[in-house]
C-alpha cells in the first residue's frame, strides 16, 4: 500500500463510502505480513517512496511467486530482480500481463506509471555493450518508479569522443546512474560534465587484474570527481533507486516552488 492509496481509503471513510471497520480489514496487513518464509514489508513505500522489490536469488520459484500474489495485493506494482530463468517462467504463467527484461533478469508485474515528457530525466550510461545487463537493471528500477530516464550506451573512456556527443543531453539531467568495469573510469569523466549527483556502478566485467569488479569498484571509490557516489558491484538495483528518488525530490520542490 502506497500514500495515495491510504489516501483515498480514508477520503473514502470521511466520505461514508468505506466503513472504519472496512478501513481496518484493509489496513490490518499494514506495516508487514509474516509468511513462514518471509516477512513481506507493506509499509516500504509510505516510509521511503518506494515498495518492497523482491530480491530473488535463494529463493524457490514458488516463493517468488507467493511473494509476489501478496505484494500486489490491490493492483500494487512488484518488481522481482535478479531472476533465474526458472523464477521467470513462473512469474510469466503466474501474471500474464507482466513486463519481463530477460537482459535485466527483472519482472515488473502491473503496469509502469507514465513517465513525464517534460522536466528532468535521469540518465542511464554504461561504458561497454558488455555492461547492458547491469544498465538494464537499472532501466527497470527507474521504468517501475516512473522515473523519465534517457540511455547512454556504450560510450566507454577507450573512445571518449562517444560520450561528448551526449554532453548536452547529461547536462540536462537531474541525476546519472553511470555503469563501467574494467578500469570504471567513466563515472569521474561523467562526473567532471555535470552539476548533479552521479551514482556510479562498477561491474564485473574486466580481464584477470580487475579481480570481478574490484579494480573498478576502488576506482570509482577514489575518484576526483567530487559528485561521484558509488554503489557495490553490479548493483544497478541500487544505483537506479537512489537516482529515482533524486528525480521525486526535484519534482517535489519543483511543484513547491510553483
């Protein structure tokens, strides 16, 4: 249950439409449920603007999917990450209608609030083609948030002059989720460009030296640029909600301001 849905439910008591004994069936799940084999936290979105997400891996594909048919509860969104190929077979027979990126290894179930066409975007740049599922990740996080977002890819430091020809379209973002391995030297150059936050992701992707991530991970923690903030490896997940919650603060003080 989100703020606009406890809302509504007690606009509906007010108006006589809802009984409070209803209100309080309604309510009774709030803030969390207890499963035998997960405590399903219903109260995320309220607290910090948006919903639980399940974390797939270690989890059977009946799990998920019981997770998920309580998560979605009154026509909720659930976002499932990082799913075996068998956990999304599952979702698609359990929800026919839900939105799968198999890149991503993401399942959004109900449908992605509309993104605004006009204001700030974030934007979503990964250095190499290798990177795109990690990029992908991210793209579903910030597409289940309703966070307009513009895709850079592969635009990586070994051909800078790929990335200069997306400057203008960086400066007018309110945030970059910016995605590299090997040396992850992209964040600093991303971060040198524009006046907003970059959330930088290393990745996994490099030869032997870059020791899964590592390389890019210490990189990225020792870059000069001074609005680089760095997610661990391969988090794209986080990376995207950090970014999303950038852009529903700048749209918050935007309508303020009005």
């Amino acid at each position: 249950m989100n703020a606009e849905q406890v809302k509504t439910l007690l606009e509906a008591v007010a108006g006589g439409s809802v009984s409070p004994g209803e209100a309080i069936q309604r309510l009774r799940r709030m803030p969390f449920e207890q499963l035998p084999f997960a405590t399903i936290d219903h109260h995320r979105s309220i607290r910090c603007g948006h919903p639980e997400v399940i974390f797939c891996p270690g989890k059977t594909a009946a799990q998920v999917v019981e997770i998920a048919r309580r998560l979605a509860g009154e026509g909720n969104r659930v976002l499932a990450t990082r799913a075996s190929a068998e956990q999304i077979a599952a979702l698609r027979a359990a929800f026919p209608a839900a939105t799968v990126n198999e890149p991503g290894r993401a399942v959004l179930i109900g449908d992605a609030p509309a993104a605004g066409a006009d204001g700030p975007r974030v934007a979503v740049v990964c250095a190499g083609t290798a990177d795109l599922p990690v990029a992908e990740e991210a793209a579903m996080v910030l597409a289940a948030t309703g966070t307009p977002h513009v895709r850079i890819s592969d635009v990586g430091v070994a051909g800078l002059h790929r990335l200069l020809g997306h400057v203008e379209v960086l400066q007018s973002c309110c945030a970059a989720v910016v995605i590299a391995g090997m040396e992850g030297a992209l964040p600093s150059v991303v971060g040198g460009l524009v006046a907003c936050p970059v959330f930088a992701v290393p990745t996994s992707i490099g030869y032997g030296a870059s020791f899964n991530g590592l390389a890019a991970l210490l990189a990225m923690l020792n870059s000069c640029a001074s609005n680089v903030t760095v997610v661990n490896i391969d988090n794209g997940f986080g990376a995207a909600c950090s970014a999303s919650l950038v852009y529903q603060q700048v749209k918050r003080f935007a309508g303020m301001a009005k």
